[in-house]
C-alpha cells in the first residue's frame, strides 16, 4: 500500500493551555462503596433507624463509616479513599473502625487503629476530624474502645504497637486537652455514672479490671476474687439505668466467670445464665439496649436478646467465630456486624437479611472491562474471591452484584466461574452481552441468559455499529451477528480492540498486533505493520487506538524496552495519509510509549503513557493537535488521593454530560476511576430528534433538535458528522434542513451537535429504505403461472390481474415474481406492505419471500381480500437477513380466485406493492 507520509514534531510540551476547562476525579472501590468491606467491627443505628457500619478492605487499608439508607437502597460513604483526613493507606489501621459513640449533640466519636475520628452527621463530610500522634496527645498505638462521658468528656482506650504505646486518653472538647494514663488501656471501655454524682470508667489490665473514679481522678484495680469483675466485652455496655454488662468471675480459682450486670452501687443482678457462655463460645458484641436488657452476638455468629428476664434466641445470622458489634432500632429490627459483612433481623418475620460487598459495593479493584448504557448505567467485570464474584452494575447510586451471594438483593450468576472477562451494552436495544470467563457469548435480557453460539470461550473485544449489528473480534476472527448467526468477515486478524466508526454508516475498526481492518462486512481495507516504513515487522506491534471524527484513527506502536521504536499515528482511512510523533525525533509526548485510548468531543485524543522500568513516567495524557494535559501516575502504583490511580488502565469508555463528559476507566488494582472534564465551552446535549425516522430518498426535510447548551452562531446539526445548514430557535432547540442528497443512504445516522470543537452525544436518526420497482412492467415478464390481463396506468401504478383463458380451471392461480435490489447487506427489519381490492371476490392473495438460508420460498401475507381497498403489512423483525444475499431480494405476488362466472369474471387489483427495509 502507497501512502503519503508527512513527518510532524512539536518542540515543546503544553501542560495545559486550555486551563479554563476543569477536571475532578471520582474513585469506585470495595473501600469507598456500599458496606466498603467484608470486615465489620462496629455499627451504630441512627435515631432515624438507618444503621452506620465501619468497614474496611483490609488488603488495601482502604474503608472508614458508610450510613445505609434503607428507604433509597443506597449507601453514603466516608472513606479514606475519598476524604484524606481520615488517613493514608499506607498507614495500616487508619481506616479501621472499631467502636462508635455519640454525644449529647449527635456527633460521632470513633476508635481508629491509629487514632480517634470525630464526625457531624448533621455538617457532613467538612466535619471529620481525625486525632493521631501527630496532631495530638492521643497515645498512638491502636485503639479499640471509645465512650463519651456525662461529663462530656470523650475517653479513648488503644494498645501499644510498633507505630505508637498505648494508653487510656481522656480529651475534652470543650477546652481541646488532652490527659493520658500510659499504665492502662488496650481493652474496651464501659463508663458507668456513680450514685450520687460522678461515674467510673471501666477497662480492662490484663486478667482484671480497672477502673476510674471521676470524683478523684484515681484509678483501682480490682484483683481477681470471686463477684468481681473479670473483663468487660462489647461497646456501650451501660444501660439508661446505670446498669453495666460485664463478665464477673464465680469461681476465681478455676477460672470460671459468667455474664452479669453490675449496678451502680456495685451489686449484681445475677442475670440467669446465659446459653452463649459454654465452653468454646461466649459473647463477642454486647450492647445494652434498655435497662436490664441487652443484645448480644456469640462467637457462633447467634444472637440473644435479654428482656429482663430470659435470654431469647433471634436466630443465626451467619456461620462465622468472628462478631464485632450488635444494635437495635426503635422497630425492634436487629443489626449485627462481624467479618463477613453485616445483617439486619426484621423485627416481624425474624429474617436476617446479609449485606456484604457482594450485594452492596463495588466489589473488585481488577475490574477488566466496563461499559456504560445510555439509561445512566454502568457494568463491569468483577470478582470478590474465589467463588465470589461474576460482574456488578451500578445506576448512579446503588450497587447490583451478580453472582451467587448476593443473597437476595442481585442477579444470580449461573455459569461455573466467579468472573467475566467482557461486558457490553448495546445501544440499539439495551441488551447485555457477556463473556463469562471461558464460558462463551451470552446475552441477559433483564430475566435471563442466552447463549449466543459465538464459537469460543473467550472474545477480546465488542461493539455495534451505527447500523444496529453487535461485532466480536477473538483470535483470528472477526465477525457481526446477523439474526440468530455470525457472519464471519475476517479470520486473520490477531484479534485485540475493536471500536465503531461514526463517520461510516455500519463500519467498525478493528485492531490486532500487526494488522488494522477498516470494514462494514462488504468492503475491507487492511493496514499492516509494514504499511508503515518507520515500523520493524519483527518486532513492532500495534497497542492502541482511537477513532475520532471524518475518518481519522489514532494509532499507537511499539516494542517494550525498545522505546526508540515508538510511534503515534494519526491516520486518515479514507485517504490513507497519515502524520507521525516519533519518540526517537522528541516526540511531544510523556514518557517513552504511548497507547491511544478514547477521542472525545472537545476535539482530544486521550492517551496511556508509560517508561522502560527505573524510568518514573507513567499515567494519561491529552492531545488536542497542538497543547498536551498530562495526568501522571504512581509510578509504583502506591495510592494516592486525587489523580490518575494507576497506570495500567485496561479498559475506557465515554460518557457525554452537561458541558463536557467523563471518562470512565478501569484500573489496576485501583478498580474504577472516572475523570470529569468540564468544558470552558459548554458541550451542547442532545435529549430528543422529530422525526426519528424518515424513508431514504423522498425529498428534503426538516430536522428538529431538541437539548440544551445551543448558541446562536455556533451551534451547528450534524448529519453522520457533516454540517447541515441550521437555524437557532433556542437554547434548547435548533432545526436543520436536510437535503434529498443526503438521506439516500439506508442507515442509523448518528445526529449530533457541535458547538466549534465540541461535539454533543449522538442520537440515531432512522433511514428506512424501500424497495419498489418504477412500475409493475419489471413483475410483467416474471409471471410463474396463470395470466397478466393488462397494467394499468395511473397514478398509483395499478396491477390487474385475472386468468387470461377460460375453461374447466376457473380459479387458476397467477404468481408474479419480480427481482429488486437489497439496499443493504442484512437487514434486521423488512415490511412488505400493499393496498389491494378485488372487483369481485373473495379471492386471495398471498406475498411471499425468498429465504436464501433455506433456499425456499416462505408465505409472508395469505389474506382475503375485499371489495374496497384495504392495506395489508407484514414485518419480519426477526432474521429478517435471510430474505437478501447477494445484494438481491425475491419476492412473489400470488393471487387465485374462490369463485368465478366462469369468464374471466374475477378480477384483483394491486397497488404497487414495495418493500421497507430497515438496517
């Protein structure tokens, strides 16, 4: 192949000349959606009975506080992902959890494994506060109980780690001063108010207990005799009444203790035994809910209720020996928090429902693939662990998993594997097709699966067309689905991405490691590696591609360790020209290779860069021809807050909004990363278009173009990416006038708007086809059987059709047969449509189709007609490809008479008769 080859170099990077445009980043991982992790240490039901539960991921440090919204299905997140103040990954602990309390203001105070956190539900995020050793005298190590006192003072009890001793800390907020005593803490904290006045606080040191007396600031420990306490187990352990849970020894000897609740004046209510306290098992969480009564969870993952009388078991809520916390809303619905997620009990039918990152979260940091549907959702591969996982949806506010515990509230997963590797929404239909990781092609309707035969295992890359048709491309092939088959256009293509052409109507472009198919399934063009003279075919591959507008497709090419050899391509398909940035000529660019990914409207090319090993430029930048933005980064993947997340980005899709788009991307390690842009120039939106559909080649029309972000002199419609003249109405508003010439072409036009460089979504235009001979005299010398009377002229080209012989044979048939050309390749809707009466009758006529599948002829139409003129229509919206090959359609007229005078009596009469095709 000859090309014109044109050699560019721009001396010098442009970090971001067009500053007016603004960028924010938003992260979608197990740490900062839904529960934010499968370990749970502490919960706290609010007054409006919506519980907050401390979760965490702990391979990624990475989780905090999330309220659950039950009303809404939806979760509110505090993360450390998103909010730094609560602390970096790095430090292990920062996100963990422990013990919540609240104070008389309805402020939450929390243990953290490196601090305390502070929290205003009712100021919101802007109000988290976190204390640590390096911003204050709390003792450093971990903490694991926090109370608040009458006094109001807030009291934090942590043990001693290799970051920080330990200690129990007293801090006052109204004075900001802190006390500690170094020589206790480590164990939970109960805070008991004293008769009279005052209160205790009790902890735990060692194999007893101690405990601190306000009124003299003095502590005592309490040494290990029998009816005094052992240890204390739980958060908020004290009761309205004063009343305080705690285990008690009965026989100090043998160690034997018993749960018990010690009044204020220090006497016991010698609770009745509790069935939990045998041996291997005790309580874990314990709360008092009212006075003389509490919950408890025991290390089988059952909890009890204590109603003042008798211990009550509310059943199991899972298989697990590790149980963290217990509460209760005003209904009586019962929480519990442990790892393994949390579950709430309905107070009415005793259900425990689970919640967990499998049916609330984002439940992966590898998702491999997403895609995103034009009803706001989004779908990715995902998977929790062995046997935990498949994929996981997401509309904007609440997470769906589907996979196999989602315990009631997802999609079940019902292929023997805990992934996929490819998720697809199609725009045409909505329709979600899934490759479930080495388990084929399936469709999901929004009830069930389908298999849809794609003959293999594993698909790299899909996409549809503008003309509605789904194509997959896997190793060496590269087919589109046409009815309920494949039709296979390539099978030589080392298959890799695979992307829509919206400057060719029902053209994709695919790319392998040494080859580039350009095709609509009937015309092919191919560029290799040798195409390209800069190129080494030994060595060279292909990584990357972007399809921008008027037929240029951005081209990325190297070989690892080799960075001399990396180029970028910007090649025009339709010419075959192209321009190249070299690294070896001092490319523009960051880093030593660069990979396209996305065009988006604004005009720019958005690109993966990345460096030998040792050399730290790796991340994402933009390239709009002349000015560069980059996004650097970690260059070793360490988190970090805002930015690029990582750069190993494996898949990115775009999403149009008001005034710009986003950029949705999948992350090594880092899940789910979307980067907002906002355009100094507001990117015109598209909402609806009237009409939706027109017949091709029936004159000019007016277009209507209904959205928002419209300017006056700018705002220009365009038809498949082509200027159309246009006349503003509003800003919500433009008409387009659209010329007989422009809409001959059968096809799903996508229509736009651009505001200068700014490109709106797209939305599809119709053009349905018809196919119709000038007149009836193409049928005239096609008739199969029986006799043509006469062709009438007139304006709605009549047939008249009856025997031309007389004889035994009174209703002889007569068939017409007429060839037409098919407008396009394989439909996916035909309509055959005529108006027909009959001058005396009944007779009856029947249409009927050539299946070039089957090779036989198939009755469309078989009616009756009438003595007035009646409109018959017959839609074929399923294989309706079969019924063209070959660019050719058949189709017959078949017409006999129930009754006859006997004399070329009986007479039908057909208006011309024609053929919708619809793409």
């Amino acid at each position: 192949m000859k090309a014109l080859v044109v050699f560019a170099c721009i001396a010098s990077l442009v970090a971001s000349s067009l500053g007016q445009d603004t960028f924010s980043w938003r992260y979608y991982r197990p740490g900062n959606t839904g529960i934010q992790g499968d370990i749970c240490e502490t919960l706290w039901v609010a007054p409006d009975g919506n519980p907050w539960i401390g979760g965490y991921d702990a391979g990624f440090e990475e989780g905090g506080i999330a309220k659950f919204i039950q009303s809404e299905n939806r979760w509110q997140n505090l993360s450390n992902v998103d909010y730094p103040v609560i602390g970096h990954p790095e430090n292990t602990g920062t996100a963990r959890i422990s013990d919540i309390d609240i104070d008389a203001n309805g402020n939450m105070w929390m243990a953290t494994g490196t601090g305390g956190l502070f929290y205003n539900p009712s100021a919101g995020p802007s109000s988290l506060r976190r204390f640590g050793a390096d911003n204050s005298l709390i003792p450093g190590g971990w903490n694991r109980g926090v109370e608040v006192a009458p006094d109001g003072t807030v009291w934090f009890s942590s043990y001693s780690t290799v970051w920080g001793s330990g200690g129990i800390a007293r801090y006052t907020p109204a004075t900001n001063q802190w006390l500690v005593f170094e020589s206790y803490g480590g164990g939970p904290l109960a805070i008991q108010p004293k008769p009279g006045s005052g209160y205790y606080v009790w902890t735990m040191l060692g194999p007893e207990v101690a405990r601190f007396d306000s009124s003299t600031s003095t502590w005592t420990v309490l040494p290990k005799v029998n009816d005094n306490p052992s240890h204390l187990i739980g958060n908020n352990l004290t009761d309205s009444a004063g009343n305080t849970w705690m285990y008690k020894w009965t026989d100090a000897t043998m160690n034997e203790i018993r749960l018990d609740l010690r009044r204020p004046n220090g006497t016991w209510a010698n609770v009745p035994h509790a069935p939990f306290d045998v041996p291997f098992n005790s309580a874990q969480g314990l709360r008092a809910i009212a006075p003389n009564q509490a919950l408890v969870v025991d290390g089988g993952g059952t909890a009890y209720r204590f109603d003042g009388t008798s211990w009550i078991s509310l059943g199991w809520w899972q298989n697990t020996s590790w149980n963290y916390d217990i509460d209760q809303d005003a209904s009586g619905n019962v929480w519990v928090c442990g790892i393994g997620g949390a579950a709430r009990r309905d107070a009415g039918s005793g259900v425990w429902q689970r919640y967990r990152i499998t049916n609330t979260s984002q439940f992966d940091s590898f998702n491999n693939d997403l895609t995103l549907g034009a009803d706001g959702t989004m779908y990715a591969t995902a998977n929790a662990g062995p046997g935990y996982g498949g994929m996981v949806k997401y509309d904007g506010q609440r997470w769906v998993g589907f996979n196999n515990h989602h315990y009631g509230l997802g999609i079940d997963w019902p292929f023997p594997t805990d992934n996929s590797e490819r998720v697809y929404k199609r725009p045409s239909n909505g329709e979600l097709v899934v490759n479930p990781m080495f388990n084929g092609l399936h469709r999901f309707d929004g009830t069930s699966w389908s298999n849809l035969n794609v003959g293999t295992s594993s698909v790299d890359d899909m996409v549809e067309d503008s003309l509605g048709r789904l194509w997959v491309t896997f190793y060496g092939n590269l087919k589109f689905l046409s009815g309920n088959g494949w039709v296979q256009v390539a099978n030589d293509i080392l298959g890799d991405k695979l992307r829509s052409d919206p400057s060719r109507p029902g053209t994709v472009v695919a790319m392998g490691w040494t080859s580039i198919i350009r095709t609509d399934g009937l015309t092919t063009r191919t560029w290799t590696i040798e195409d390209f003279p800069m190129l080494d075919p030994q060595s060279d591959q292909f990584k990357g591609i972007a399809v921008a507008e008027n037929g240029i497709l951005w081209i990325g090419a190297y070989t690892v360790n080799l960075p001399d050899n990396s180029v970028i391509i910007k090649l025009n398909m339709n010419t075959g020209a192209y321009t190249t940035y070299r690294e070896s000529q001092g490319w523009p660019f960051p880093g030593e290779y660069a990979m396209p990914l996305a065009a988006t409207p604004d005009g720019k090319v958005w690109m993966q860069y990345d460096s030998d090993y040792l050399v730290a430029q790796r991340g994402m930048f933009w390239f709009d021809g002349t000015n560069i933005g980059v996004f650097p980064a970690p260059s070793g993947g360490e988190p970090q807050w805002g930015g690029l997340p990582h750069a190993a980005i494996y898949d990115l899709e775009v999403r149009p909004i008001t005034s710009g788009y986003e950029l949705w991307m999948s992350c090594a390690s880092r899940g789910i990363a979307v980067l907002k842009v906002i355009n100094a120039q507001q990117t015109p939106a598209i909402t609806t278009i009237a009409p939706t559909n027109v017949v091709a080649n029936q004159g000019n029309f007016t277009l209507t173009v209904n959205g928002s972000n419209f300017v006056s002199g700018t705002s220009t419609v365009r038809w498949n990416g082509v200027a159309q003249p246009t006349t503003f109405v509003s800003t919500t508003q433009l008409t387009a006038t659209i010329a007989n010439s422009t809409n001959q072409t059968i096809a799903f036009v996508p229509i736009t708007v651009a505001n200068g460089t700014l490109v709106s979504n797209a939305v599809n235009l119709q053009v349905r086809g018809t196919v119709s001979p000038a007149s009836f005299a193409v049928l005239k010398g096609g008739i199969v059987a029986g006799g043509l009377f006469e062709l009438q002229a007139s304006d709605d080209l009549r047939l008249r059709v009856r025997p031309d012989f007389t004889g035994a044979r009174l209703d002889p048939n007569i068939v017409i047969e007429g060839a037409f050309p098919a407008p396009v390749a394989a439909p996916s809707e035909l309509h055959f449509k005529a108006e027909v009466n009959a001058t005396q009758g009944p007779n009856v006529l029947k249409v009927q189709g050539f299946d070039y599948v089957s090779n036989v002829w198939v009755d469309l139409v078989t009616t009756t007609t009438s003595m007035i003129d009646t409109t018959y229509v017959h839609a074929i919206t399923s294989n309706a490809s079969r019924y063209a090959s070959g660019g050719q359609m058949k189709m017959r007229v078949w017409v006999r008479a129930l009754g006859s005078n006997g004399s070329r009596g009986w007479e039908t009469q057909v208006d011309r008769m024609f053929i919708e095709v619809h793409p």
